[in-house]
C-alpha cells in the first residue's frame, strides 16, 4: 500500500487539525496522544 494512501485513510478518520494533535502527541508521548484519540472518537458531536 502506498503512503500517500494511507495518510489519506488516516486524515479522512478524523478532522483536519484533530487529527495532526493526535500524531503530534503520540510522537512525542505515546500516552496522552492515545488519550486524545479515544476522546476524539468518543466525544458526541
């Protein structure tokens, strides 16, 4: 599977900007950047 491919499954998961917290934060510390997706995927819109 392409990169390209994939980065768009994953930027189509989420929003925009949620998304980029989310990875910014698992780089750097795994821990809360999970924290911050499940909230992303729980929360009620």
């Amino acid at each position: 599977m392409d990169g390209s491919k994939i980065i768009n499954i994953i930027l189509g998961m989420f929003k925009y900007t949620s998304c980029i917290v989310d990875i910014v934060l698992t780089i750097c510390v795994w821990f809360p950047g999970m924290l911050y997706a499940l909230y992303i995927v729980l929360k009620d819109d």
